[in-house]
C-alpha cells in the first residue's frame, strides 16, 4: 500500500519494522470521562467523487489504448480509459452485449 503524498511529504517512511508496531486499545470512558478524542487522520488523502454509472455506450482504440464512452447517471457521458472501468458491472454487461469476455477481444474499429 503506497503512503498518501501528503505522508511522504511530512516525512513518514513507506516502510515500518515489524517490532514498532502495537495493538490498538481503545480508551475507556470510566477513566477518561468527557474525553475529546481528535478525529484520525485520514491516510488515503482526499478522494475524487464518485458517480454512478448508467451504462457504457461504445469504446475506441487509440494504438494499444482502449477507452470507453460512459453514460453517468448526471445524463452526462465521456470517455474513460479501460484501467478506470474495468471493474464496473456495466463493463461486464457491454462486453457481454458485444459477445466477447475480454476486453481485448473488442473490435478495433
């Protein structure tokens, strides 16, 4: 797992010795009552928003690239590349509508 930049930059090694590590306990609300506990920090950095896919609408090749024409559930479409969409359902379904099971399969029209 790669560290967020905004680790590497404070200076925080991607690599830990297994000995540094310790179990995590959590605090017990009889000893420290009324307690605030300062929010974790948030390891992956902030996140794009997602949006839900409709469906997929065509795909293209550009030498060995392949992109496809994505419908969002906005009613807006673009295109996105296969490493982006290989793991949503509405590739399986494409693929499926098209007959082919890999997606290298795909005519190169």
């Amino acid at each position: 797992v790669d560290l967020a930049s905004i680790l590497t930059a404070r200076g925080v090694f991607p690599t830990f010795h297994v000995s540094l590590l310790r179990p995590y306990y959590a605090s017990d609300d009889a000893v420290f009552p009324n307690r605030q506990i300062p929010p974790g920090f948030d390891l992956e950095g902030p996140r794009e928003p997602e949006h839900e896919v409709d469906e997929i609408l065509a795909h293209q090749w550009n030498g060995r690239t392949l992109k496809f024409l994505v419908k969002w559930a906005t009613g807006d479409s673009s295109w996105i590349n296969y490493q982006d969409a290989q793991h949503l359902i509405a590739l399986d379904q494409y693929l499926i509508i098209r007959g082919v099971t890999d997606p290298k399969d795909l005519p190169k029209t």
